[in-house]
C-alpha cells in the first residue's frame, strides 16, 4: 500500500492540479487577482505558494501539502473523537476516517479539500469545547480555524450554518457569546467578500457546475461513503456504511436522546448537503435565486463526520456485531484503496516523456486549448521546454480557467491566437497529442 501511495504521490497533474501549480507561482498579488476573478479564496493558494518558496513546484511537494493536512485532520478528529466518548471511538473514527476511499483519494490530490477539512473539523472541536469551556484558547481557535476555513472553500459558509443551527437548537447557553464570535469570524472575512460577491454574479451568468438531477445526491453520499471510481466494493461498502448511518440514527429517535456532540456530528455531515442544494433549487413556477453550485467533490469533508457516525452507531451493537461492522468498514475501505492507489492514468506527464521531448524542435510551437492549457504549460516548464504556447482562441469563456490563462498571457508565457502555422505539437484534452509539420 505504501509503494502504490507512492506512485500515487508521483503521477502526473491533471487539470485543476496543474491549475494549482501555475497560479500558486505566480506573484502573490498576482495571485490574488487571479483567484479572485475565478470562483475560489485564495488560502489555498497562498500555502502552496510559501511552499514553492522553499522547495519546487514538483507533483511531490505540491501533493504531500495535501497529505499534510489529511494526517492533521486524523489528528484532530481523535482528539475530537476521544473527548466525546473515549479513546476506543477516538482511534476507531480516526482509522475509518484513514481509510475512507474519498478522502484517501484526494489525500494525494494537489487541490485544497483535506486543508479544507482540517479547518472545518478543528472548527468544530473548538465550538464543542466552547460548550464547556468558554475561555481564550477555545475562543482563538474557534475563530482562527473558522476564518482558515472560509479562505480554503466558500463551502464553509455551510459548516458555519450547521453550527449556529447547532447552537439554537442544542446549546443556547453559549447563543450571545457565540453571535459575537460569528461576528469577529465574518471581520476577518470581510475583506474577501467583494470578491465574493462578484464571483457569485458571474457564475450566475456562466458556470460549468450542471443542475441537480434525481440521482445527484445519491451520488454524492456513495462517493462520500465509497470511493468515486466503480468497482466490485463500491456498493457493498456503501450498503454496509448506509445500514450503520440509519440504525444508529434509528435508535436515537427511539431512545429520544442525543448527545450534543453527536447532534453537532450529524448537522456538520448534512447540512452542507442541503445548503448546497438551495441555490436554483426550482418547486413548480417557484425557483430560488442564483444557479446551482452543488457538487460532489466540495463535500468530500464530508467524509470526517460521517466517519464518526458509522464509529458511534456501530458500538451501540453488541459485541460480535460491532467488531464486525467495524471490520467490515474498514477492510472494504482498504480493498477499494487498493484498487484506486493502483490505477495510474494517462496525463499529459507520460505524452511529454514519450511524445514530445524526444522529437519537438527548436522552432516548433506547442498548440492547446483552454480545458487542457494548465497540464500543457506545466509540463512544458518542467521539461525545461522554451517552444512558444499557443493558446487557441476557439472555445474561450470567461469563467473556470480562463483568469489563469489571462495571468499568463499578460505575463508574455502564452499567447492566445486564431490559427497557428506549422511546425507545431498540437496537444488536446484525452490527452491527445497530433504533430503537424
């Protein structure tokens, strides 16, 4: 598992990977700029960036600040765990949670999700602690993470619902002092939201996140629960994973009690899944404003509760059948790893390596698109290429991709353009290459 993890580390970028990579080595206000005029905060980017100032911008460095804070969220979802209910829940969330298949997945993935993790579960544990404790160092953290949080993913605007929803419902105790901490929260975040603000506007005009369906959310919860890539232990793991959610859901109705780190728990794993739904949602002639921003992959957090709740709900069986559960969770989880870490798909790395480098000439221009520039340029630096890009203008929008190319374009890196002469490397999303001479 290791040496697959490995290769998973080393494989080459695709898109939005590479997307990472250019903007984070662009100057820092240049940066800002870019991101700002995308749909995205800039925190992510600006960790990266501090990064790459000490080692280079290689698929290593990029993707083990990932792996980083997947092993910092596991940190802190035992320390949340074992304070709700004892070391045994804190290793055995913190295992499953390990091995869940998403979030091992993108655990190697050069994107902002387990960072974006690490802020929401580190949030909550502190509100959990507020509860108890209403002092400085919960206070500070509270503040400090919730804040990281939103400069990571805008999704955090949900979590933060859930856990003023958490406090009206369950702990109105700490609702007055918590209304100014929210408060000091959105001043940090104050800066950001003009940008915000317009970025919401123009997704509004054109974005390439589609509508919802009757088998989106669905989909979401099994990629959640099981792993995004089909395979023999996809369903059973989510069967198994679902079966666990609802009896232990089941027999808290019944019981009519819930503890309320288990409610903040289950508001934190569903609530940004119906937030996220409102946005466009249409009922009959009546529709809500703004398009739909749901997708799958920005909740992959998710993936930290629901952890949690598969743990808590499976030891409330007795013996036999709670260490089967467990057992069963978490060698599925492993097998599909196993498989996913395995698969090592085709990126514009290995078209450089076996294509490109060994035949393209002095005087021979690389040609791409926009869906397909970000692999393209990054390749062509880290192959220590100097060929002139050329970006072709057909298919151009102005959203999702296009304020990164325009950061290089006015550097003097690419140039967009009509038509290109021959000789040149036409390089395609697929990938795709065609050499035309």
């Amino acid at each position: 598992m290791f040496s697959l993890a490995q290769n998973y580390v080393t494989r080459g970028f695709w898109g939005d990977e590479a997307w990472t990579s250019l903007i984070s080595q662009l100057p820092y206000s240049q940066m800002l700029k870019t991101t700002a005029a995308d749909f995205h905060p800039p925190g992510y980017y600006t960790v990266v960036g501090l990064v790459y100032r000490f080692f280079p911008p290689t698929e290593i460095a990029t993707r083990l600040i990932s792996v980083f804070f997947y092993l910092l969220t596991i940190l802190v979802v035992y320390k949340f765990a074992s304070e709700f209910k004892g070391k045994t829940f804190g290793l055995l969330s913190a295992l499953v949670l390990l091995v869940n298949p998403i979030f091992l997945t993108y655990a190697f993935e050069a994107r902002n999700y387990t960072m974006f993790a690490f802020a929401s579960v580190s949030s909550v544990y502190f509100l959990n602690r507020l509860s108890s404790k209403f002092n400085f160092v919960n206070v500070i953290g509270f503040v400090l993470f919730s804040a990281l949080g939103l400069y990571t993913h805008y999704y955090m605007l949900f979590v933060l619902a859930a856990e003023a929803f958490y406090i009206l419902l369950f702990d109105r105790k700490i609702l007055i002092k918590s209304v100014g901490l929210f408060a000091v929260v959105g001043a940090l975040f104050l800066p950001w939201v003009p940008f915000l603000l317009s970025q919401v506007t123009s997704v509004g005009e054109s974005y390439w996140i589609g509508g919802i369906d009757e088998r989106t959310h669905f989909e979401a919860v099994l990629r959640i629960l099981a792993g995004e890539h089909f395979n023999p232990f996809q369903m059973i793991l989510f069967a198994v994973s679902t079966a666990l959610i609802v009896l232990g859901l089941v027999q808290h109705i019944r019981r009519r009690s819930f503890e309320k780190p288990y409610a903040l728990i289950w508001l934190w794993a569903v609530m940004p899944l119906i937030l996220a739904s409102l946005p466009g949602l249409k009922v009959g002639e009546f529709r809500l404003p703004f398009r739909p921003i749901f997708f799958w992959r920005y909740l992959i957090p998710a993936a930290v509760p629901f952890s949690m709740i598969i743990v808590h709900s499976a030891q409330k069986f007795p013996g036999p059948f709670y260490k089967l559960s467990i057992t069963a969770v978490i060698v599925l989880s492993l097998a599909i790893d196993y498989l996913t870490l395995s698969r090592y798909p085709l990126t514009f790395k290995q078209i450089y390596a076996q294509e490109v480098v060994p035949q393209i000439q002095q005087g021979d221009k690389i040609v791409t698109v926009l869906p397909s520039f970000a692999e393209v340029l990054y390749y062509r630096n880290r192959n220590g290429l100097t060929n002139e890009l050329v970006v072709l203008s057909v298919g151009l929008v102005q959203f999702s991709g296009k304020s990164l190319l325009d950061a290089y374009v006015a550097n003097g890196v690419v140039k967009i353009q009509e038509n290109v002469e021959e000789p040149y490397f036409y390089l395609s999303p697929g990938p795709k290459i065609e050499v035309r001479r």
